[in-house]
C-alpha cells in the first residue's frame, strides 16, 4: 500500500465460497504486524466444544468488513488478509478481496494507541515492547501515547522512558520526543518530561506530574474520583482542565489548604489534590470548566507554534460622553435596543488599555466600554489613584430586559468608597460582560505593575473567571438565535484490491 496517510478507519471487502460459514476466520494484518479479527467462526460458542461448527450457511459468501483497530498506524508497507478454514472443515474457496485504508495524510505529529491486546501482542512479536518514534513513526512532531483503551493501571514516564500499560512493560527509546499521554479508566501515573506537555488520566485514581514545560492537566468527572497533580507551576500559566464540569464556575470550586497542599472536593466524593502549593496562587485562568475536552491545537499539531505573538498595546481615553440607552422598532416590528453617545471600542485585534480619566466633580462619567476582553485588553485606573481591586464594586446590569430576555447587558464598575458628596462613583459600564469575565489582572493600579495590583491576592478577592466571550459586538441588538455549524473534517483514503489466491 502507498503510504501518506495516518489510518483512522479500514474496510475489507471479501468474496468467496464456502461450505460452511461457521469454518470460516478471516484476519487483517498491518505492516506493523498488529491483528484485526475480521470474522471468528460465525455462529460459533465461545466456550470449547468441538460438537459446535457454528453457523451452517453455504453458498457464495459477499461481505464488506470495518474495523478501527488499526487507528493510527501508517498505510505503507503490505497489508496481509489471512484466510483460515477450521480443522476439518468444509471447503471454502476465496474469489477476490480489496482493502480501503481511510485517515488523514500524515505528519511527524503521531499517535500511539495501546490496547489490552498489548500483552499478546509483545508475546508475539517482542519488539513490539520498545516504542522508538523514528522508527515506529514518523520522526519529530508532537506525538501522543494514548493508552486510553487500557483498563488496568497505567504508569508512563516521559523522563526516563519506563512505562507500564496494564501489566506489561514498554520502554520509550528517546522520550523527549513523546510529548503527550492519555490513559483510561486505571490508576495512572503519568510523568511529563522536558517539553510542553498534556497529561490526561481518563477515569480512575490518577497521579499527573508536571515536568519541566508547560503543563495541561484534565481531570475528568468520576464520582468517588481521587486525583492527585505535582509540579503544578501557576506561574506558567498551567490550566487544569475539569471535564464534565462545564456547569461550574471559579468562585464555586471548594478549596481548603491542608498543610502544605490544596485540596479541592465536589460532588459525589470526588476529590483533586494539588501537592505543595498555596490557595492564594491558585486563579481563575488556572481552570477551564468544560463539557468536553478538546486539546488545544499546538499541544498535537508541530506546525502550530506555542509561542503568542507580541501584542502591541493600544491606549483608549475614556473621557466621558455616553448618552444611556435608545429603545425602537425595526421594519419587522421587533423591540430593538442601542447605546446612545460615546462608545469606547477597539478599532483592531491588538491588545487595547482602557484609561480611565479623572473627571473632577462627576459622580458618574459616564464611560461606555464594548467588546473588552478578558486576559487581553487592560483597564488602567492608575491616574485615579486607585490601588487595589477590593476598592472596585463589580456588579451585573441587566438594563433592557423584555419578556425575560435582557436586550442590553453588561457590568458596572464604581469604586466602594463615597466621594465628599457621599456619592460612589460609577467610574464606567463594560457592554456584554458578566462579573465573572474580570478579575484583578484585568485592571493597572496605582504604584503598580501593569499585570498584577499591588496587594496580594487572596480568595474572596479573585472573581471567577468564565472562558465565554460575548458572541454579540454590534451596536443594536435584538432577540435572535445562534448557532455553531457543524465542522466536517476531509479525510483521504487509499485502496487495494486482489482477484486471485
């Protein structure tokens, strides 16, 4: 077979006569060498007794096979369809067979999947037992060891390149250039090594190890579940990723120090702890709440880079000028709902500075901010002499609401203390943000780096943080629906077909 193409999906079809079904096993071989039962004695108990020949059906036999077995293996080299009739069985007479091969083309960026058929197949072929990616693979890229289909305990490290899947030894010839792990539903202990790597222990009882880069922890939902992370560097940015959890925000995980550790509990017993570190270091953007976990495309594709391009920083004064909010109907006769006067936007991409300006006697000034970003743009309040988030009042502001839907929504933001009017100061209003989308690094202080305030961070002052942005950034809105498309990945396929035995 030509080769290009990582496998995903094979269909084998296959013609012959037979004169008994039950006689009858058909496998598919790889390249590699690895196994795919196509068809076992039709009809046939498992348990032994030679009485039982299975199925009876004669004739002319035509079937097209599937399998996935083969998932991730590279299409070139011979691929093998073993016949086998059963001792003392009736004749069978193969006429033709082809194979279709269907995936993706190929890149240095492999994976490896490992299955309970481990064990046999290392028995059978003992090199299989070493994983080597510049001869198992194609050599470089970012590559994955997935042993997600392994039910038993897992131990991978990517320092030393000793492994265990399920019972059964793997050594990693240069581990450096595995890069990611996924295990299944054991006790795992998954250990990154030198580079950026994703450790995702699937169900079970798991140990993640941070190494040397930048770590991507998922931990998934498992009443009972009892997940330990070490190494964990928030000043690296790492994210632990909750699977099953997308319900939950920042401000509602229960964390507790214990010692020297952090304990976070939820429900159904379930149970994470971070070893050796301090809740106060412990962030919102620490944290990703999710449904499903979908890797981000730099951890498993080589050509995307880790690196974030330098962000050039754009100043916006705020001085004042919004006019509040406008009420219409449009042609259709629907309920349309526009902010009046000044609004303060980005006109491009790059990251932006909000700059509030002093207005001197002005209790409310009347600043009105859209399409702010989270973890991006930055609101400097240092020309107001404010130097700490807990001087800030956050608040959500519903402010056109009809038939339960809020037409114009977004947060205020006032300072806690009153003026000498006794009047707190609305200082601006964020368009289509939630509480939850700012926190203190959203804001430059007084005396103050441009990221962190001045204070330390403690637990009741770190808003929560939430990954949604607003899908709306326009000046009018309206009810309508969304909806995300449907994402249809192309895939390639290549074909072989024989007509004799």
């Amino acid at each position: 077979m030509a080769s290009g193409l990582n496998v995903e999906q094979v269909e084998v079809d296959f013609s012959a006569n037979v004169g008994r079904l039950g006689d009858l096993t058909i496998k598919l071989i790889s390249p590699s060498g690895s196994e795919s039962v196509l068809l076992d004695r039709a009809g046939k108990k498992p348990v032994p007794n030679n009485a039982d020949m299975g199925s009876t059906l004669f004739g002319e036999f035509n079937y097209t096979f599937m399998s996935t077995h083969h998932r991730g293996e590279h299409s070139a080299g011979q691929w093998r369809l073993e016949v086998q009739d059963a001792k003392n069985g009736l004749p069978i007479k193969p006429n033709s067979w082809s194979l279709r091969l269907f995936g993706h083309k190929s890149t240095a960026d492999d994976v490896y999947f490992y299955t309970d058929e481990f064990f046999d197949q290392v028995a059978e072929q003992p090199t299989r037992a070493i994983l080597n990616d510049a001869v198992n693979g194609v050599a470089g890229g970012r590559n994955t060891l997935n042993a997600a289909a392994i039910s038993g305990a897992v131990k991978i490290n990517l320092v030393t390149g000793e492994a265990n899947l399920g019972g059964t030894t793997l050594t990693i010839n240069s581990p450096q250039t595995i890069h990611n792990i996924v295990s299944g539903d054991g006790n795992d202990v998954l250990t990154a090594g030198r580079n950026n790597s994703l450790l995702d222990g699937g169900r079970g009882r798991n140990t993640l190890v941070g190494g040397a880069g930048k770590e991507i922890f998922v931990v998934r939902k498992n009443a009972g579940g009892h997940d330990s992370i070490i190494n964990f560097e928030a000043d690296k940015g790492e994210v632990i990723n909750l699977v099953g959890f997308a319900e939950k925000k920042f401000s509602e995980l229960q964390l507790s120090q214990q010692q020297d550790d952090v304990r976070i509990q939820f429900a159904d017993k379930q149970i994470i702890i971070i070893k050796n570190r301090q809740i106060a270091a412990l962030q919102a953007q620490h944290f990703n709440f999710q449904d499903t976990f979908i890797a981000p495309a730099s951890y498993v594709d080589s050509r995307i880079s880790m690196d974030k391009p330098v962000r050039k920083q754009t100043d916006i004064l705020l001085k004042g000028g919004g006019g509040g909010i406008a009420l219409r109907t449009d042609a259709k006769g629907k309920m349309v709902a526009s902010l009046e006067g000044a609004v303060y936007q980005r006109e491009n991409a790059e990251s932006s500075t909000f700059v509030v300006v002093f207005q001197e006697g002005e209790s409310d000034y009347r600043n009105t901010v859209r399409g702010f970003r989270h973890g991006i743009d930055k609101i400097d309040l240092s020309g107001m002499n404010i130097r700490n988030f807990s001087e800030l009042s956050v608040t959500k502001r519903n402010a056109v609401v009809i038939h339960g839907l809020a037409l114009i929504q977004g947060v205020d933001i006032k300072l806690t203390a009153a003026n000498p009017e006794g009047k707190n100061i609305s200082l601006m209003y964020l368009d289509g943000l939630d509480v939850e989308q700012l926190d203190a690094q959203d804001f430059i202080f007084a005396d103050a780096q441009p990221m962190p305030a001045d204070a330390p961070f403690i637990e009741a002052d770190i808003a929560p943080l939430m990954t949604a942005m607003s899908n709306v950034d326009r000046p009018d809105r309206e009810s309508e629906s969304f909806y995300s498309p449907t994402k249809i990945s192309p895939s390639l396929s290549h074909s072989l077909t024989a007509s004799s035995y």
